[in-house]
C-alpha cells in the first residue's frame, strides 16, 4: 500500500511540473482521474480540430522526471 502512495505522490509531482495549465489539467484527468480521451476532452471542452493523442504526448514531453 505504502508504493502505491509514494507512487500516486510521485506521480502527481511530476504533473505538477508542467507549466501550461492546459496539459497538467489534461494528465491529471488521463493518469488520476482515470477518463479517456474522450472524457478527458468532453471535461476541458477540446475543440474537434484538436487531437488528444497529440496533446497527450506534447504534454508528456513537458514532464520534468524527478
């Protein structure tokens, strides 16, 4: 149970790095939250015109390993 924690605590500082709202908010709805893309979509009320799987990975390229 502890690793699950330190884990999930790990996990969330790592989102924390990311600067640009748009992409922590949208991590934090795929990793902690657990919605798909589409919910996760439908949730920030991402336009048509944006692939989620793009901004996806633009923000795990943001994160800061720590």
């Amino acid at each position: 149970m502890k690793e699950v924690v330190k884990t999930r605590a790990e996990t969330l500082e790592m989102i924390d790095s990311i600067k640009p709202i748009k992409y922590r908010l949208l991590l934090n709805l795929l990793y902690i939250n657990g919605m798909d893309y589409k919910e996760a979509g439908n949730k920030m009320r991402i336009g048509r015109d944006e692939k989620m799987s793009v901004l996806h990975n633009q923000a795990l390229k943001m994160v800061i390993i720590v």
